[in-house]
C-alpha cells in the first residue's frame, strides 16, 4: 500500500462572517499567523479562541513594583499573560517560577513564552498545584512577590473539549488537570439529590438549588444520561419552566452559570486548595514580600479577605488591602469577563 495516494484533507474554514464552532476559528487559533484577526476580535471587547486576556494587569505591576534581580512565582500560569508583564518588569535579571495543574495548558505557554525570549534562565514551569506551594517555596523560595489568579482560563472555558461551559455541548467534565480524578458526569453520578443541593448553595449560593438536584439526580436515577454539558444545560432550564416566562432565560441563564460553577469548584476541590494556599503564602514570601490574589464570585472572595485579616491580626502580615480592588470600567468594557473579578493583597 505504500503508493497509495493520501487524500488531500482540506483546512476547516470559516462558515460566513461569524463562526460558532470553535474547531473553525482557525485564524483566532493561530494568533502569530493571523494578528490582524486577533486583534479585531480584542478590539471588539471579546476574547479570541484558544486566548486569554489578563485581569489587572496594570494594578498587579503598580502593587509589586517589580525590580530587576527579583525572584517571583506565578502561582497560576494560565495563559501565561501575567508572568509575560511580569517579566518584562525583570529586565533581563532574575527569575520567575509559574505553577499549573493543567498539562494541556501549561505545555503551549511555555512554548508561547520562550518564543518570546523567555527561556529557563529567566522562566520555570512546573506542573503543580498550588496548594503545593510549600515545595516550590523549599527548592527555590522564598520569593519577593507572589500572583495567583483564581480564574479558569479563557482557553478553557472555550474549548468544548473541556466542558466548562454550558454555552457549548461538549463532554461534562471540568476538570482542570483531564488526566486526573472524577469527571463532573462522573461526580453527579455519586451525588445523591442532598449532597448536590448542598454542594449548588455552598459553591454557588444557587437559590434553586433544591429544585435542579432534585430534576438532575431524578434524571440519572431513571438512566437518563448526564454527560454532556447539553444535557444538564436542557435539564436546568425545564426545571426552572416554573418561572414566569418575561424573566425564565435570564433566571435559566444565571442558573446554568451557578451550577457549572459549583460542579466545577468540587470537582476540583477549589475552595480545599485555596485554603491550603492561603495558609502556606506566608511561608514562601521574603520579608517585605507581596502577594496578590484576584478573585472570580464570593466564595472565594471570603476565604482571602478572612485569611489576610486573620494573618494581620497575628502580626504575619504587616499591611494588606483595606479594600477590594476591582478593575477598571474600561477594562471591564474591553473585557466583559473582567467584571466579577475582585483584587486583595498583602506584604508580609
């Protein structure tokens, strides 16, 4: 068979002006290639495919005063967009280590950035969570100042492949390391209609969080399937058909983005891992060292902000924000997923 003449496989291309399929914004896909695209897609104030935009970019660099010959952790890699200001701000003299949980993710911004001339003399990359940031803090601690962005990545969120959103069907998973633990399709099956409830209003403060746990486990019990993301999305919003109709989408909408959230944040223990970092933070920072965290909802917001009084109050911390700091309305109008983002630092 080894004259046998390969079929010529065509690049999947735009249909029309917009595309939905993610598979099929390959200019947005390939942004060294096509940065004319790219940037159209930013100016418009929306997040190009496989990109992420960076929150606060300008209130982290002003808060750590970054000098050349420091030593920093990017503690959530992530698209890598912070760590690339960040070391900018180097000049060429010192270090910063960046953590991920995400193989997939992790591997294409170390890539990004040593195109970019930030090799292993400037950039570590380890694949770590960041509740382990007592290990780091061991080998190559302790540091001057410390980032950690709470937020899924946009390139996560827009992958269907990864199931975080449930604006796209895709395989309900929401994992943020794929090749670890139980699959979201997988914990539900595990839940029973109290635990999903509770899990709903704990992680999300879901005001139908009876009724959707109730609709979902009912589904499941019946071997109904629930491992798309379409499928909790469908079961969500004819639970809530109770709602008068003027304001049903909008209620189904919000219910949808409440109950991925929660499934998310247990499916990656989110809140255990905070808290695991938080407590460890002091440890790996300098005296006079920094540490900036963003936020994305509420439950996250509490653990930092009682975490920083906490601290203070011991005298671990000697000064740390008095006020949430958010970003600016420019910035959430040229990043509508800026909006829920919330800023506290400290310096030890």
């Amino acid at each position: 068979m080894e004259n046998q003449e390969v079929k010529h496989q065509r690049r999947v291309r735009y249909k029309g002006t917009h595309p939905r399929n993610y598979h099929e914004k390959y200019k947005e896909l390939n942004p060294e290639k096509y940065g004319d695209t790219v940037a159209k897609v930013i100016r418009k104030g929306s997040t190009p495919a496989g990109m992420h935009i960076s929150i606060c970019v300008k209130e982290i660099l002003d808060f750590f005063d970054i000098q050349p010959g420091q030593k920093g952790l990017d503690a959530t890699l992530g698209y890598g967009g912070h760590t690339l200001e960040m070391l900018k701000r180097l000049k060429g003299e010192g270090h910063i280590f960046g953590l991920d949980v995400d193989p997939i993710e992790s591997a294409k911004t170390k890539e990004r950035l040593e195109k970019q001339g930030y090799g292993p003399d400037m950039l570590t990359v380890k694949l770590l969570n960041f509740a382990n940031i007592d290990q780091v803090g061991a080998e190559e601690g302790p540091f001057d100042f410390v980032l950690a962005d709470l937020g899924v990545s946009s390139m996560q969120i827009d992958n269907p492949d990864r199931g975080f959103s449930y604006k796209i069907d895709g395989p309900l998973d929401l994992r943020l390391n794929p090749q670890k633990g139980m699959t979201a399709a997988e914990r539900l099956k595990a839940c029973d209609t109290e635990e999903l409830a509770g899990m709903l209003m704990e992680n999300a403060d879901e005001p139908y969080a009876q009724e959707i746990a109730s609709a979902v486990i009912s589904e499941i019990r019946r071997g109904n399937p629930m491992d798309t993301t379409r499928q909790l999305r469908e079961v969500i919003e004819k639970t809530l058909a109770f709602i008068p109709e003027k304001e049903r989408k909008e209620a189904a909408k919000k219910s949808c983005q409440r109950s991925f959230q929660a499934l998310r944040i247990d499916v990656n223990s989110e809140f255990e891992v905070l808290y695991q970092f938080l407590e460890k933070l002091p440890d790996v920072l300098k005296d006079g060292g920094k540490a900036a965290i963003l936020t994305f909802h509420s439950g996250e917001d509490r653990l930092v902000k009682k975490s920083f009084k906490q601290l203070y109050k011991q005298g671990v911390y000697r000064e740390i924000s008095k006020d949430v700091i958010r970003p600016s309305a420019e910035e959430c109008n040229r990043n509508s997923r800026a909006r829920s983002t919330k800023m506290r630092w400290a310096i030890k």
